[in-house]
C-alpha cells in the first residue's frame, strides 16, 4: 500500500489501513510508560504545590520547581476505580482501575515519553528520561551538549540560554499493540496534546518557550539513545527564564549540518529498559512513515507559506465580547475528565460559548517553526462546532472566524441524529450534547512543503488545540470527551468543506455531565 493511499485510509477509511483479523493481547501489552534498568537515578520531591496560582517572577528553576513542572506536565496525578456491569441480564460485574495524567491519551495507553536536557542547580548537567512511574530523573548522559543540540535544530534557538530542552518522544508499540496501524495518527494527536499541556503549564512557571517541529531526527535520537525502529522524537522544546533567541530559519551559513555528521561527535549508548511485552510485533506502516518523515539536513527545514485573512462576506453570528478567564490551573486539571454517558442536556449561553471559543484558540497562539514571522494568517487548525440548545443562537453546523469572534452559518438544522449515526462506538450520546467541536485542517497537510512529516505536524497542531478546548471546558463547569471513532466524510459534508480542501481531524462533544459512579485520589502529598 502506497503511503498517500494509506493515510487517505487512516483518516477516511480506516478498515481499509488496519491490519485484517487483528486480535488484541492484552495479557502482553506494554506498560504505558518507559522503565530504564541499571542507570544513575534522582529522586524528585512528592510535594508538589496544590495549586499553580502565585507564581513569582521568571527566576532559574531548581531540582524541586522542575520535578514539580514536569509532574504537572505528565506525572501521574490519579488513581480511578470504576466498576461496570459485564451483562445486563446478569448481576456480573468487573472492577476497572486505572492511573491517570492530566493530558489526556487514546486509551490511557500513553505513547508519548519526555526526556529532558537540564542545567540547574543541585544536578549534573547532562540528558536525562522523566520516570513517570517513578517520579524521578534517570540520567542518560551526563555533560554539556548546547552545541550539539543548537546544530540539530539548525542554530534556530540560542540553547546556551537555555536552562532545559524538552524531547517529546513516541514509542510506537505502546498504542500498536492494541489499535494496530490506527496507532500512528493517534501518536500525533497524543503528541499533541502533551505539547498543549507542557505549554500552559509552562506559562504558570514563567517559563519562555517555543516548539521545534523540523530538526535532525537521526541525531536528536542519538542523543538520546533511541533505536529510530521502536521510538522517535516528535518535538523539541527549549525552555528559558532569560532572553533568548527564537528563530523559524536561522541564518543559511549556519545551517549546514547534517545528522551524520553529528552523530559522529557523540559516541553511541543503548541504555537497558523494560516495556512488559514479550511478543511485540512489526509495525512496517509505522517504521516506514517515521523513516520518510526523517529530516538529516538542516537546509530541508521549510517555511510553511502562510495565507492570509480573507474577508467572508457571508452572514455571521457575533459573538458576545470574550475576556481570557484566569483560573487555577492546577484546580482545573484535577477536574478534568472525558465524560462517556455522563453528558447531561443542558443550555449554554452565548457568553459561555463566546468565552469557550475564544480561550481555546487565543490561549493557542505560540512560538514555532513552520512560519517566519508572528503575522495575523489563517491558522492551520481552526473550529467547526454544531450547535444545539445554544441560547439565541440557531441550531446548525458554523465554522468560527477566531478574528471577528464570531460564527459563519454552514448549514443549520439539528445535526445530532446525523452525528450519532456516524459513531463507530456508540459511547457517547451526542443528543445529550450542545456542543459538538471539530478541529479542522488542510486535506493535504501541507505535503508540498512539508512532506510526510506534515502530517504527524498537522496532528500534533490539532492535539495542542483539544487540549486548550478541554481545559477551557473544565474551568467553565463543562466535559469534554476527543472523539476520534467518527465518520470523517459524514462531518466534512455537513460543513461543506470540499471546496476549501479542508476536513474534521478530531471531534469533541463538550456539555453540562453528572459526576461518575467512581472512586478517584490525587497522587501527591
């Protein structure tokens, strides 16, 4: 199967890109998260702060605000039992229980790992893997490496400001072994939501940052010591409390580097580490698409051409003006959690709408390298929502023009019944939905510019977005459950979006919920 082919699939037709007769082994899945074996460790502290309100000024983090930082970004944060009836008929039952982060995952499976590249205080500077399920650094390589990792992103960032680098990684089986080939748009989108994370609580730290999407892959996972057929870096993120330069192209001069070559400074390590699965199978779809996506010189790093603003001279819906709501982060990730049948019928007012809307795509505005220049352009994901029980305004499909704050009419009516039919799983009841989001992207994923790699690009954008959604649900007493078991072609037609070469890359029900029948505690103390 050709690779457009496949990932037509992915998104349009995925039992055309799944692996026929696929059965799942649960008694062999992997851990959902990365245990290395025989390596310097350094316990962080348990004692993180209950709340992220009353940040000082941006000051040099020490061991104790990063093990905090990092926590809130991906620690585990909460223990759940559930139990659920086996058969109705029957007076079975089963008890489910789970640990919890406060970025949500496709299935709690996690396929995402953090490594940090740290130079504070009180530790040896050098890369290190975040132990989630320890809560500790394990310390991979210890010296300095501003230069190496400067050369990799291109000399676009001035890391020797720096006092962290965040790598986003994916490791491929821990999401395969149960979704099969599906697992590769879910690890973007996942990706994604991680970054949307790590961004605001970077923002609660007073932590400048940006994300690099286009480095030398090769070497960045050298670095690291990761074995390009089982896991890959997706992100790199540099962290800084003092000026520093952020750049999307970098001078040509310094551009001239290759991954081999860099390779070659650094001597090869391949640290020992433990995933549970004694049957792991080949990924081929996966392994290939991570091949192509590979950067391994910093002259193909490209600049998306963006499009500007255009003035639609259809009817629209004024919004009611928004202000950005201040809230306590910490609070509101503790609330979060994807309601299933919990949703619960009830009216939104247009301020609530207006102020979810505007959070999220407002509070999504970060550094990056796909554009030159902080120009207001078309964003690269953007928001369909069909309405329903929305006071004053008409049931029906719009599409919202994030700069005139309001919503253009596509195509009115109740889209509920439609919406329900195009669920693969019927989990979540859409008729006890008002909101029902789509994030929306370019059918292409900008290939032309980007390659393959733009669409792990493009998921990732989308994942960062549900992740600003949810949170902005949560502070407004509102659940959001990502949904991507949903007919992508059924979407695209009730928003009318074949002429705009656009399509639905995720969709959100968002709305009122009653509590859930569970049993769920903090892990901290």
């Amino acid at each position: 199967m050709i690779l457009d082919e496949f990932l037509h699939n992915l998104h349009f037709d995925i039992e055309k890109a799944s692996i026929p007769n696929w059965e799942v082994d649960w008694e062999d899945g992997p851990l959902p998260y990365k245990l290395y074996r025989g390596l310097p460790v350094v316990p962080l502290s348990l004692e993180v702060p209950l709340t992220l309100e009353g940040q000082k000024q941006p000051l040099m983090p020490d061991l104790r605000k990063m093990g905090d930082f990092l926590w809130y970004v991906y620690g585990l944060t909460q223990f759940s039992q559930m139990v659920f009836s086996l058969d109705s008929t029957e007076k079975t039952t089963e008890l489910m229980q789970s640990y919890r982060r406060f970025a949500p995952s496709g299935g709690a499976l996690y396929p995402n790992e953090l490594y940090v590249y740290l130079k504070i205080e009180d530790l040896p500077v050098g890369v290190y893997h975040y132990d989630v399920a320890h809560h500790r650094l394990v310390l991979l390589r210890e010296g300095n490496f501003d230069s190496y990792i400067a050369r990799a992103l291109g000399n676009r960032c001035d890391i020797s400001t720096c006092f962290g680098t965040i790598f986003v990684s994916t490791m491929f089986w821990k999401n395969f072994f149960k979704y099969n080939n599906f697992a590769y748009r879910l690890q973007g989108l996942d990706a994604g939501v991680l970054i949307g994370q790590l961004l605001e609580v970077s923002k609660r730290f007073n932590f400048e940052s940006g994300v690099y999407f286009q480095f030398l892959d090769r070497a960045m996972n050298h670095l690291l010591g990761l074995s390009e057929r089982e896991e890959s870096v997706y992100a790199v993120i540099p962290l800084s409390v003092e000026p520093t330069i952020w750049s999307a192209n970098g001078s040509e001069k310094d551009r001239m580097v290759s991954a081999a070559e860099l390779c070659r400074e650094l001597t090869s390590i391949e640290p020992n580490h433990y995933v549970r699965s004694q049957r792991v199978k080949e990924y081929p779809m996966l392994t290939k698409l991570n091949e192509v996506s590979m950067l391994d010189s910093t002259t193909l790093f490209p600049l998306i051409e963006v499009k500007e603003y255009e003035n639609s001279d259809g009817q629209s819906v004024a919004l009611p003006h928004a202000e950005r709501l201040s809230y306590d982060l910490a609070s509101v990730c503790r609330k979060r959690f994807s309601p299933d049948m919990d949703f619960i019928l009830g009216m939104v007012s247009q301020l609530e709408l207006a102020n979810l809307l505007h959070e999220a795509t407002d509070s999504f505005s970060y550094r990056n390298d796909l554009e030159a220049t902080h120009q207001k352009h078309e964003p690269r994901v953007s928001l369909n929502v069909c309405l329903y029980n929305v006071e004053g305004i008409p049931n029906g499909a719009y599409q919202y023009d994030s700069t005139a704050h309001a919503l253009r009419p596509v195509h009115l009516g109740d889209h509920r019944l439609l919406l329900q039919s195009g669920m693969s799983l019927y989990n979540v009841n859409l008729h006890q939905v008002p909101l029902c989001i789509h994030v929306t992207g370019v059918k292409d994923y900008y290939k032309t510019t980007l390659g393959y790699r733009g669409y792990r690009i493009q998921q990732m954008e989308a994942g960062m977005l549900v992740q600003r959604l949810l949170l902005s649900a949560v502070a407004r007493g509102m659940g959001g459950h990502p949904l991507l078991g949903y007919d992508s072609n059924l979407c695209d037609e009730i928003y009318r979006m074949e002429p705009q070469g656009k399509t639905c890359l995720i969709q959100i029900p968002i709305g009122p919920y009653r509590h859930r029948p569970w049993l769920v505690g903090g892990l901290c103390s």
